[in-house]
C-alpha cells in the first residue's frame, strides 16, 4: 500500500513468516473466558475515576509470582505489614467469568465510551506527565524527551538515497531543490535504510551529544526509550531521561523548579536566530486523527496551550471554594479554549492585550485556566503566537534538526505508568484485527464473537 500522504509504501499484513507447531494452540482455540489464563484489569488513578489510565490483560499468576518477588526482594514491601498474605493466593482460583463476559461487550465500545471528566480538556501538556510525586532518589529528576524524524528535510539522510536509489551524488543545491515528490520518491524507494539510518543518528545523538560533556540537558544519570513506527513506516522515539542534581518538586521551592525549566525548556519563537526559527517551525502542532482519538472532538494535547507572562506551576482549585465559583471559572475557561482555537496559530500580540482581548484580568485567567487542572501542572513562559509550539531544547533542537517534545516531570506515578505502558503497548496490526473483529460481533457475526471470546 501507498502512503497518500508522504507517497511512502506502507505494510499491509504479515511480513515475518515463522514457522511453529501449532497442533496444541489449534486445539485449545476458540478459549471461552472461564478457560482463559488471563484477566481483564482497570488500572485507574482514583477508584472513583470512571476512565482507567490502564486497561491491560494480565496473568494472574505471573502478577502472584511478581508480588511474591518484590516482597521477598524490595525494601518498600519488606516492612508492610500483611504482605505475606497479599501474595498468599491462587491465581487459579480466580473466576473471570463474569468480568470477561462484562469487558467482552464493553471492549468493542472502548472508542464510543468518554467520561465527563475526558469531556473537560485540562490545560496544559497531559500527554506524558500527570499527578504528583511520592518516590524518588532526593538527587534525581525525570524528564520526557520524544523525538521523531524529518526524512525530506535532512539532507545527509537523502544523499545517502540519492546514492544508494539514483546511482548519482547529488549536491547540497540539488537536494534543497528536490521538490516533495521527488525526496518522497526517494524515502519509499528504501524503508530500511531511512529505519537503519534513524536507529544510527539516534544512538549518535545520545552517546556523543546528550551524554558529551557539553550536557546540554545536564548530567544524565540513566534512560530509557521505546521505538514507534508510524503507519507511514516513519520511526520516533519516546524517552524518559534522568537527570542528576536537579531541584525535586516539592522539596525544592516552586521558584527553582521554574528557574531549572528555564533554562532547559522553551517554546518561545526565536526571531532573530533565522537558522533556528526555520527548526521551531516544525514544532508547531497541526490536529490530526491521532490528537483526536480520544475524545473525538478536541485534541488530547491540549493545543492550543494557553499564553503564560511567565514560566509557572499551577494547582488545581481549593477545594474549599464554592461550588458556583467553581463553576464560573470552568465557564470562563471554555470561553478562554474558544478565543484560542480561533486564533489559529496565534497573533503577535503582547500577553497584556491578549488580557484586554478577552476582558478579564490576570488573575481571572490563572483562576480559569486552574479550573480545567486536576495536578499541578507545567505552563511555560508563552505568548499569544506561541500557542500551538511543541515544547523543545534550542541546542538539542539544533543538534536533532527535527520535531521534539521535552517536558520536565512533576509526577513519578506518572512516569511508571508511562514507562509501563510503552513496554507493553501493541503494533498497529494486531488491534486493526481486533477492531475488524469487534465490527463484525457488533453487526451480530456469531463466528467472530466467538473468536473475540
């Protein structure tokens, strides 16, 4: 298949053939779920959430024999009371009957199920980070560092095409005037080497930049970074960073905290750097289906972000205010998202008359923008043409040449199940299977509810 957009070629199917036994899977196959080996689990932050920020399948026993290790092993476990007993069980006596047959029917609508609390977008970048810490070392921070590739703008990546695709080496003129067609004609005439070539540069950014003494984030303690291909066969990365003698939010005051955002995190435009500006202009954000999934109507980035006079961390409401106030603020804050989504990518206009603009005072739109928060919360030092510029570092963003996210973590809760979550996160082709499947069990196909079972 051909990507319509980028013109790359993208796989359609099964690309590895492994050849295995499979009298004893065919045979244990269709699995009814009171035979199954795995059960269903809602990983929610608040019990009375009604979204889960997880819904895994999970081994029963492989989760006793996980609890049992770290009793045993970990000193957090060691000194919990009843912790013997917690692991004291049998996972196959656990009866999943009723729970599947429940997330058997609700699995298929997982897309058309949303909350009230998903309906009120917060303010602010939630795509990583989201509550606040209870565990970590006193010297350490984390940081989330996502970076993705610009195949027809770097042109070292499209002489190596050039050469390897047309037999001929091409100048830097030449390749600066390649026109969209003839670079994508390039990157789909060889998938393996832009992958191969990404997979290098990464490495290279990460031993001889990140981790050089330059340290442009900082001393680097550890990492760790998952792979992702996107449909159009393009890879990015998601990596969690950390960071030695970095303020710890909370221990350290909120002034530090923002004084070392500062001097690692920006999204502001730098206009009188042309070579840099042309690179912010690949941070700006554009909607798209995969921004949308979610809630279906409002993008689950956030954007546009709303513009800050200043670096800041916010809080939620106290909780103590009156309910109508509460409300008025949330009013007021829907008025705020709706004055930005028309601004498009934003006006060059000072934060003061952006205030004018919609008649309220800075502190009204603190109150307004705190409304939507549910943790406390990062906005950074933004203005009103600022709106929709993806977070980055300006000497990382130099050094990678294309799109980058970064943000500074307030929550370490967060940061497992952010890490957990793409350990264990599925391709692309599986779930297109599975939404085929979930499709034909809703329009009454008795072989594939089956088969879901």
């Amino acid at each position: 298949m051909q990507d319509p957009r980028g013109r790359q070629l993208k796989i359609n199917g099964n690309i590895v053939n492994v050849p295995a036994h499979v009298v004893n899977t065919v045979n244990m196959l269709p699995r009814f779920p009171n035979e199954t080996s795995t059960i269903k689990v809602n990983l929610k932050r608040r019990l009375q959430y009604k979204s889960s920020a997880l819904s895994p399948n999970v081994r029963p026993n492989k989760v006793a024999e996980a609890a049992k290790w770290l009793v045993n092993n970990g000193n957090l476990f060691k000194d919990e009371e009843g912790s013997e007993s917690f692991v004291d069980c049998n996972a196959e006596s656990l009866n999943c009957d009723t729970e599947c047959k429940t997330q058997q029917s609700s699995a298929c609508d997982d897309d058309e199920h949303w909350s009230e609390d998903e309906a009120e977008i917060p303010a602010g970048i939630t795509d990583t980070m989201l509550t606040s810490p209870e565990f970590v070392t006193d010297n350490e921070r984390q940081h989330i560092l996502n970076v993705a590739p610009a195949e027809t703008q770097w042109i070292h990546l499209l002489r190596i095409l050039g050469k390897l695709v047309d037999n001929k080496t091409y100048t830097d003129t030449e390749l600066e005037n390649l026109n969209w067609e003839e670079k994508s004609r390039l990157i789909q005439s060889d998938p393996v080497t832009c992958a191969r070539h990404f997979d290098y540069q990464v490495h290279k950014f990460l031993q001889n930049f990140l981790l050089s003494n330059a340290a442009p984030l900082g001393k680097i303690a550890d990492w760790f970074y998952r792979v992702e291909y996107q449909q159009r066969g393009s890879p990015h990365i998601h990596m969690l960073i950390w960071l030695e003698n970095a303020p710890t939010f909370r221990e350290y005051s909120d002034r530090d905290v923002v004084s070392f955002i500062d001097t690692i995190i920006t999204c502001e435009k730098p206009t009188e750097n042309p070579d840099l500006l042309a690179l912010v202009n690949r941070q700006v954000h554009r909607h798209s289906h995969t921004c949308r999934k979610k809630s279906k109507s409002v993008c689950r980035l956030n954007n546009p972000q709303p513009p800050m006079r200043s670096t800041k961390i916010l809080y939620p409401l106290d909780i103590d205010m009156d309910d109508n106030e509460v409300d008025q603020h949330k009013d007021t804050w829907k008025f705020i998202k709706k004055h930005l989504n028309d601004m498009k990518e934003g006006e060059d206009i000072t934060f003061d008359q952006l205030l004018v603009n919609l008649k309220l005072t800075e502190q009204n739109y603190l109150l307004a923008v705190q409304s939507s928060l549910k943790t406390p919360t990062i906005f950074l030092k933004r203005k009103p043409n600022e709106l929709r510029i993806n977070n980055y570092n300006a000497v990382c963003l130099s050094a990678w040449r294309a799109n980058m996210d970064i943000q500074f973590v307030l929550d370490v809760y967060a940061c497992a199940i952010y890490i957990v979550s793409y350990i264990s996160k599925a391709q692309k082709g599986m779930s297109e299977l599975l939404r085929t499947v979930c499709e034909e069990a809703k329009r009454g196909n008795s072989t594939s509810e089956r088969y879901w079972k």
